[in-house]
C-alpha cells in the first residue's frame, strides 16, 4: 500500500508543477516601454510665410511620402511603420530593448534628417524621439 502512495505522490506532483510554473514567464516579463514624438516635415513650400499657407502643411500623403520605421538594433528585423496623426505626432508601445529608427525613403533627400536614430526602450517609460525631416526645398 505504501508503495502505491509513494506512486499517487508523484504522480501529483508531475501532475501539478507544470501549473505551477505556467505563470512565470508572464509574471517575470516587462510591460512594453512607449516611444513617441512629432515628425516635422518642411519646408514643402519654396517661400515660408506666418501664418503657415494651408497648402505648405504636411498632409497624410506628406508623411507616406517619407516613411519611418522602427526596427530592432542591427537592422536585423523591421518591428513597425511609424504613422503619424496630421500634426506629425506619434506614439508607438515597443518592448523594452534597443532599436533604430530609420527614414525608409525610395526618393533621394535633397535635404537631411536626425535618422538613424539609436532608441532605448525600458518598460513602462515614455522614450521621446522627435524626428526633423529637411526637404531640401528653398
């Protein structure tokens, strides 16, 4: 009879750790970091004035025109499209880790921006990365 108690022990013991430990990764991973920012894009227009001509504003074709995207340090693998509201501002939750921004652009730049830009991303801090992108026109 002993022996057989000896068996059911372990048997509930193989039975149960599994669920023991099932929660642990979960309960020992970081909570996603934020990065955020504005992208400004200009000048679109050859002349500046103020108050800004409503047609030299970035639009939404504006920012597709100049895509920036995030990935992981190395290039190694793309993690997101960075999609900006019409003031150019953007908010994005990203693991905690290192990663480049880039301007992804088939046009050639005329102008110059501040990408590549090197990020770190700790968990539950707001990381801000505002992005200047030059046109070039004048």
């Amino acid at each position: 009879m002993l022996k057989y108690l000896g068996y059911i022990n372990l048997f509930i013991v193989f039975l149960f750790v599994p669920f023991l430990f099932s929660g642990c990764d979960k309960q020992f991973s970081q909570e996603a970091g934020f990065l955020e920012g504005i992208i400004s894009i200009g000048p679109l227009c050859p002349v500046e004035k103020e108050p800004p001509d409503t047609d030299c504003l970035p639009t939404y074709e504006t920012y597709k025109a100049y895509p920036v995207s995030i990935w992981t340090s190395g290039r190694s693998k793309k993690i997101a499209q960075l999609t900006p509201a019409l003031d150019g501002s953007y908010s994005i939750n990203l693991e905690p880790g290192d990663y480049q921004v880039i301007l992804e652009t088939g046009q050639n730049i005329i102008g110059s921006s501040n990408l590549p830009a090197e990020v770190v991303i700790n968990s539950q801090t707001k990381t801000v990365l505002n992005i200047d992108i030059d046109t070039g026109i004048r």
